[in-house]
C-alpha cells in the first residue's frame, strides 16, 4: 500500500477551484539559473460539461496560455461510499498510468488528480472524437469491418490487462468507450 501512497502524492495537483476555472500552482526548478521551487500558475478555463452519471460529470478545460485541453471529472466525496467509488477509480488511474501500459495505448492518460471540500478531480486526457455512443450511429453506415475490428481488439485489450491486474470494469458501454483508439472507466 506504501507504493500507492507515493504515486498519489506523486500525481496530486497544487489546485484552486472555482466555478469557472481551475488555478494550478507548480514549482519548477531553474538550476541554470540557481532558482530551486519557482512557482509557475497555470489557468484552466472551464468550458462545458461533456457528461454527467449518478455520482459525478466529466467537464473541458482549457489551459489559457497554450489552449491545450483536457477532461476533467468531477466526483462527488459526500458519503462513505462515494468516498470508496473514488478511491477506488484513482488507485485504478494511477496504476494504468504506469510505463510498461502507455505502450498499449489502450487507456486514457491520467494527468493527475486534486480536490477541494466537497469533489475530488480527475485530470484527464481529452478525446475530441468523444464516446462510442455518440460516433457509432452518427457514422453507422461510414464505420467499416476494419474499423469495428479495431475497437473492439482495443476494448479487449484494455479488459484483458485490467483483469491481468485484478481490475474489473464494472460499467462497460458503448457511452464509456472512447473514441477511435482510447478506453475510459466513468462512473
């Protein structure tokens, strides 16, 4: 439990959050310069909620200086067993974020996580493309054999190394698969 630990302090974000945007404190070294622990802010404007389920949404954000973009989920902690859901995710998150799965490139990029009184947030990579739901009828007659092959050697992939690590994907739908090359656990 003592490596868990580490890796989440080592992924929690210095954050601020508001209703609209997200302030994130880093402190970079400079020894070139001989500056150790400079504080450097970034801005994450929130831009619009991507999702909602029972126990928490998945928002965009945008970072203000470089307009890069990522997903972030929202959880709710109110109430032991959301506080477990949530625990449960992040322990998820971190371990599929590890070296020897990025390789895979089956899993969403976990960025980091942080919290304020009431949500814990996960930073996640954003997919443009969105969620198998909302391509697979909007391109029903464009998707070809291939294509569906693809995901679907993708989706087994990434169950096939979750349950290798004794990880079960309790809510797998075509709302949670993202796509076209990446798989996601929401809520």
């Amino acid at each position: 439990m003592s490596s868990y630990l580490s890796d989440l302090d080592h992924h929690k974000i210095n954050a601020q959050v508001n209703p609209w945007q997200v302030v994130e404190t880093h402190y970079i070294s400079d020894p070139l310069n001989g500056h150790r622990k400079v504080p450097r802010v970034k801005l994450w404007k929130v831009e619009r909620v991507l999702g909602k389920g029972g126990c928490a949404e998945v928002r965009l954000e945008t970072n203000r200086e470089d307009d890069e973009k990522r997903a972030v989920k929202r959880m709710w902690t109110s109430g032991s067993t959301l506080k477990k859901e949530y625990q449960r995710e992040l322990m998820a998150l971190l371990e599929f974020s590890k070296p020897k799965y990025k390789e895979a490139a089956v899993f969403v990029e976990f960025l980091g996580w942080f919290e304020d009184h009431e949500c814990v947030y996960l930073a996640m990579e954003y997919i443009p493309l969105g969620d198998l739901e909302h391509n697979v009828p909007a391109r029903a007659r464009a998707i070809s054999e291939g294509e569906i092959r693809d995901i679907t050697c993708q989706v087994l992939e990434g169950l096939r190394i979750m349950h290798l690590e004794g990880f079960v994907h309790r809510d797998l739908k075509p709302k949670v698969g993202l796509s076209p090359s990446f798989f996601d656990q929401v809520c």
